[in-house]
C-alpha cells in the first residue's frame, strides 16, 4: 500500500555532465542536491530548454506533500516530465532535494488543446513530518523556495487524510504558511498571491469534492489562526495570500484509464487565466479558467531566473532573512550589468574599428575622416540602447534607470570622443587642403600666364572647403545624443580658415612684391647702366631732357634719382593695384610698398656700386677724356700736327674729367647742392610690419654713408692710375705729332 514506510535508497539520478548537452538531462535537472547545494546549472538547462529568452512568459509550478504519495507520477502524467518514480519492487525514496523540468506537453502553438508557455515544473523531496523529523529544516527551507519563486504549489494529498487535522500534511501546510508570512515581512503590502493546488489522490468520488473541500478550507483556516502573525499582519486572512483550487484523481492502480482521462482533464487547466469577479466569488470552487493568473507570477525575467533562484537558496541556506525585493534589486543589477556588458559587445564589434582607425590615423599625425562613421555610430547606438531596454527594463525599474543611464554614458563617452576625432580630422585635412588646392590654383594661374585672381581663387576654395566640413560634421551627427552639434566646431573651422587665408595673402603679397622689385631691377639696371655709358661720351647725359636743354655732367645724380624715383613710383602702382585685387588691407600694402621701397633702394644701390668698380670706371673716365681730348667741338677726330697746341688741349680735357671723380663720389643733387631725400622718400617704417617683414631686408646706413660712393683713398688711387693713362694718351698723341710730320 501507498502508506507503507518507504525505505531509504540510492534512487537513481540523472547524471549531469560537464557537456551540458539535452541528453544529461533527460530526468531535468537537481535545482538542489540532497548536499542543500544550489546547482549552477539549472541556467544552462534553461537556455537548453529555450526558456532563457522567455521573459516573463514562463511559469513556476511546486509539488509538495508527503514522501511516496505519488507526486513525481502526477508530475509526470500532466507534464510529460521523466522524474524518477519509486519502483513498485524496490520501495526507496527517489527525489532527493529539489528537481526542476520543463513541461513536455506544452502542446503545438494555437492547438486549442494546448497548456502556457513554457511551463517549468520542481518536484520537491517528499517530507514526512512524524518520520523525518531530523530533516523538518529542509522542509523549511525547500517550502520557502518553493513560494519564493512559484506561481502554483500543487499540494498532493491522499483522500483518505482529508480532515485528519492532525495528519503530516497539516505539518507541511503550516510551514508553507509561516514562511509565507515570513516572506512578506518585508513587502508587507504585496498584492502578490499564490495559488494552492490540492489534487485529491485515490479519490473515489463517495464524499463529493465540494464537502471535501469545505473540510479542507476550515482545517486551513484553523491551521492559519494559530500560526503566530508578525505585527501588522495578525489581522490577515488566510485568502489574502493564497488562493485555492481543488481536483479529485482516480487510483492510479485501480482505475488506470480513469486516472488518465481525469489527469489530461487536469493538465488542460494549466492556461493563462486571469481574475474575474465571478471566481473570486467562487472562492475555492474549480474554475474552467486557466490556473496561471498575472498576480502569480514573480515578475522575475526568464534569463535572471537562475541567478534570482540561486540568491534566493543562498539567502535560505544560511538562515537569512528573505527579503524578496532586495534580492530583486539584486538580480536587477546582476542581470542589468551582465546584459549591459553582452550589448556592449556588439557596439564593440561595431564601434571599435573606428577607433583603431582613428586613434592610428592621429598617431601617424595624418588624421583621416573615417567614411561611414556617422552611419555606424547611429545605428549602434539605437541598437545598442533598445537591445539593453528590451532585456533590462523586465528588472526593477530603479536599477533598470540607472543602469540605462550608464550605458548611455558609456556610449556617448566613446561616440562623443569618435564625434570629435572626426571633427578635428575634417578640420585638420580640410585646413591643408584648402591651403593646398589655393596654392595649386595660383601655380596653375602663374604656368598659364600669372593672369589669376587671388581674391577669387581664395574664395572660390574657402567656400567649397566649408561645405565640406559641415558635410563631414553633419553626416556625423547622432540623432538624441546631447553633445550631438558642431556649431563651435564650425566657427573654429571658419576662423582658421580667415587666418590661412590671411596667411596665403601675405604669400601673394611676397610673390607679388619679388616679381615687382624683379621688375624694378631690370629696369633700374637698364636705365642706370646707360646713364654710366653716357659719362664715357664726355658731352651728353642718356635720355634727350624734356626742356631741350643739354644734359650736363653735373646733374648726372639727378638724373639717377629721377629715373630711381620715376621707376619705383611705376613699381607702387603696379604693386599697389594689383594688392588690392586680392582684397589685401592698407596696412598690408603700407607694408608692401615700404618693402619695395627699401628694397628698390638696394636695387639702385648695387647698381651703382657695379658701375663704380674700378675697372669699369677707369674705362669711363678714359673715354671720357679721350672723347674730349681727341675730338674737337664739332666731334671731329684730330689730326695731331706739331703745330698743335698739344698739351694745351691735353690739360684741360684731363682737368675736365678729373672733376667727375669728385662728382661721381658723392651720390649729390645738383639742384639741392645736398643728398636724395632718401628717409622721407622710403617714409616711416609702418606700425603694422612685424619681424619677418624686416628680417630679409639690408640695413640702410646713415645717410652720409649711404651717398658716400668712393672713399676719399678711393678717389686718390683713381686719380693717380686715370692721370697715368692720360699721360699715356697724350704721349701717343704727341709721337703721332711728330711721326706726321716725318712721313
Ligand atoms: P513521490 O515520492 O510522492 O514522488 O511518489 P512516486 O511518484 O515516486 O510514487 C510512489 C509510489 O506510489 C509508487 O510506487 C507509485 O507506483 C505509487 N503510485 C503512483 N500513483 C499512485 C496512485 O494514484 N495511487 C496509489 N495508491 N499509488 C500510486
Ligand atoms: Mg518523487
């Protein structure tokens, strides 16, 4: 018979290997060995089961009553579970600790015959109070775990104990209670409710149901008005906790077909229900509603499942208090964080490419844009965020904030700082490439002719460069983040911009200027050069003057500074027109036509100098001389006759050339009997030239020294080595004299 003391055994259990694979658990899988250890692997059996990713569409079932009633052939009847049986020959105790399994009778999707989703089934370690009474404690504690984590305990109860107040079920039902009240200590305003199962084993149908249950309901309230209530609760009902339901089974043995038939009857209630008035009233009659009501279920999501129930043993083992919602706070930011770092993996997979990139492309100092970027970046942060809200936000919504909170920032922390990379990539390349493409423009311009408009081509490019990086920027942009704008960005950017600008005019203006002081060079060292010819005629200056007058000698300097100051004034126009094409500022060309200046001032300077060596010199002034000697006023070459007043003529052709070395050795207006105004002519040095704009030019002297064309030993040496070649002139002269004379 059912009532005969079982006897202890080594049952026999599935063994669960370290594979993990579906065949290790064929019986389920051992929540908690008969050791009271928790088993780590019951998260690895759900994802088997493909209940990991459920959310709260799962269910929690509990059996419990005393050892060998039958409960594990119940469970697998309704469920299709294989738990181990007690053999009819052996008579052991088989389940040992809790054991878990997934219900194998869910039936096909939209079948109407068809049980919930996922419904997970604990077959706990019988208990028998009078006989077991060593082991009351785990009773305790597998009954707390029980209710912690189960929407429905099925209670498994012979008929022959029903009223029999006294009977080891009483034993069991009490702890269920104290616990359950314990449970809530914590959370003493739960609406949260569990549903007891009583299945009525062997029922033979002579008391009907109904008076079965109403004894039942009366020995549980009894039951539930003894049980010492903590303050606050001494009031409570048995009803405001637990609600309950009641099902008559045929013997299993004796009406085999009949127990069938009522066990699938039975498995059908297990549906989605929901409250109706109509059932409360009920209170404890059978409903034709499915038995899993909303307010059962522990709200705990099906991947935290796992690590909840293990905090939960952990808690009971040690004899601590359960505190339902600190452990849900618990899990929430054991779960939040653990999910957090899985959707961080796949930002990872898409973010961090780019940031290698970039991070390479800064350290190689050629900073890239990064095609794409922006795309990316949007899509793994939506993807990113939802993927974390659809798992997290089943946990407590607190932590669930939080937590969100941080994964925002931990995203935008690294999108904001690819953001900027970005930026400044586009910044930088778009600042050489603007500078690049203007000089390239310009070189392009100087190749086809020099006819370029600086002023265009600077704007042409600016333009187009600043599209560009507000392309880059706005391309860029990730929709919802707050640092997600370029407005300072962009304003840098412009500002840059109008500095390389500046800086590429300043180059114009430098080009401009070498090609005008070129200019005035080859010009100056034409006309310069034929006013040092004209000195060897002896009569005339270069250019016919305008008033007709006759150049003279003495106004040789005037001349010089004339065609000096006649060129350099050209010289500034030119400059100074075409300057003001490219939008340069006057103190830029203030700047510009002193440079030209001081430099055109060298210019002549060393033109003069040239002309002055003393070789070329001493060529002069023998010209000079013999073109008066040698000629007469009419530019008659002379016959020298003996007759001739030889030396007459010598002497003062000689004097007469002897006075252009004291002219020629002061730089000295003829019409102001002074030097050139040569400080007031190059003016003040402007307020606005910087260092680099002085650095390149020669220094002047003063103003003595700057005119000073030969030194006074200088002067001497010349006047000694002309005279000796015009004493050679003359002596030639007079042997011609006398050899004409002899022929
Ligand atoms: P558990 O210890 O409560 O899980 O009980 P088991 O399911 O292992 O069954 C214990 C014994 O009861 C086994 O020998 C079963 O054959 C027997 N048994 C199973 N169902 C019934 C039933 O409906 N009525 C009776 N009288 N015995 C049953
Ligand atoms: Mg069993």
């Amino acid at each position: 018979s059912p009532t005969a003391p079982p006897v202890l055994s080594n049952g026999h259990f599935a063994s669960i290997g370290a594979e993990g694979d579906a065949a290790s658990y064929e019986h389920g899988v051992q929540v908690i060995d008969e050791n009271k250890e928790f088993n780590p692997k019951l998260s690895k059996y759900l994802s088997l089961e493909n209940v990991t990713s459920a959310g709260f569409n799962y269910h929690l079932i509990s059996v419990f009553g005393s050892q060998s009633t039958g409960k594990s052939t119940l469970l697998n009847q309704l469920f299709g579970t294989e738990f181990s049986v007690m053999s009819e020959l052996e008579r052991r105790q088989t389940t040992k600790g809790i054991w878990l399994s997934k219900n194998k009778k869910q039936g096909e999707p939209g079948a109407a015959e068809r049980m919930a989703d996922n419904i997970l089934v604990m077959d706990v370690e019988g208990t028998d109070g009078r006989e077991r009474g060593e082991d009351q404690d785990f009773e305790r504690k597998s009954a707390l775990f029980a209710l912690a984590t189960s929407e429905v305990l099925i209670v498994n109860i012979w008929e022959h104990q029903v009223g029999l107040y006294q009977g080891a079920n009483m034993g069991l039902l009490k702890t269920v209670f104290e616990v359950n009240l314990q449970l809530f200590l914590k959370d003493k305003h739960t609406t949260h409710r569990s549903l007891l199962f009583f299945v009525i084993r062997d029922f033979i149908g002579n008391t009907p149901l109904k008076n079965l249950q109403k004894t039942l309901l009366e020995d549980l309230s009894r039951l539930w008005d003894t049980i010492s209530k903590p303050a606050g609760l001494e009031k409570s009902t048995i009803h405001d906790y637990f609600d309950f339901q009641f099902y008559g089974l045929p013997h299993k043995g004796y009406q085999p077909d009949q127990f069938v038939t009522e066990a699938k009857k039975l498995a059908l209630r297990f549906r989605d229900g929901h409250r109706d008035p109509k059932r409360d009233a009920l209170k404890g009659e059978f409903s034709e509603e499915g038995v899993f009501l909303p307010e059962y279920h522990r709200r705990i999501p099906a991947d935290g499942f796992s690590h909840y129930a293990e905090g939960i043993w952990d808690q009971i083992v040690n004899n601590k208090d359960l505190d339902l919602p600190t452990q849900q706070e618990l899990l929430a930011q054991f779960r939040c964080d653990e999910i957090l770092r899985e959707v961080m993996i796949g930002f990872d997979e898409a973010i961090v490419a780019f940031e290698d990139k970039q991070a390479e492309s800064v350290r190689l100092g050629a900073p890239e844009v990064l095609g794409g970027l922006g795309v990316a970046m949007r899509a793994a942060r939506v993807k990113t965020l939802k993927n974390f809200e659809t798992e997290a936000s089943r946990y407590h919504k607190g932590v669930y904030q939080r937590k969100s909170a941080e994964l925002q920032g931990k995203v935008d922390t690294r999108l904001k700082a690819l953001f900027h990379g970005q930026l400044s990539a586009a910044h930088k390349s778009g600042i050489r490439d603007f500078s690049d493409s203007v000089t390239a423009a310009v070189k392009d311009g100087q190749k086809k002719g020099g006819s370029y408009d600086f002023a265009e081509i600077v704007s042409k490019e600016a333009q187009s460069s600043l599209e560009k990086f507000e392309e880059v920027a706005r391309s860029t942009l990730v929709d919802g983040a707050s640092w997600s704008n370029y407005n300072q960005e962009l304003s840098l950017y412009k500002k840059e911009l109008a500095e390389v600008s500046a800086r590429l005019r300043r180059d114009e203006m430098r080009r401009l200027a070498t090609r005008v002081e070129r200019w005035v060079q080859s010009r100056l060292g034409e006309s310069v050069g034929l006013e040092f010819n004209s000195l060897g005629s002896g009569r005339a200056g270069g250019g016919a003057p305008e008033n007709g007058e006759k150049p003279t000698e003495k106004d040789f300097w005037d001349r010089i500074w004339n065609l000096f100051e006649d060129t350099v004034l050209d010289a500034e126009r030119r400059f100074t027109d075409r300057a003001s094409s490219f939008d340069a500022s006057i103190d830029e060309v203030d700047v510009g036509l002193w440079r030209l200046r001081r430099k055109s001032w060298g210019v002549l300077r060393a033109k003069i100098e040239e002309e002055m060596i003393e070789g070329n010199l001493l060529l002069k002034l023998r010209e000079n001389f013999e073109d008066k000697f040698r000629y007469d006023e009419a530019g008659v070459p002379r016959i020298w006759r003996p007759t001739d007043d030889i030396e007459g003529i010598y002497t003062r052709a000689r004097e007469s050339t002897l006075t252009l070395i004291p002219l020629l050795s002061r730089f000295r207006l003829e019409r102001t009997g002074g030097p050139p105004p040569l400080d007031r002519w190059i003016g003040h040095t402007p307020s606005t030239a910087t260092s680099a704009d002085e650095e390149d030019l020669a220094p002047i002297g003063g103003l003595e020294e700057e005119m000073t064309i030969l030194s006074d030993t200088k002067r001497q040496e010349l006047t000694v080595r002309f005279k000796k070649t015009a004493d050679g002139v003359y002596v030639e002269a007079k042997r011609s004299a006398i050899g004409g004379m002899t022929q």
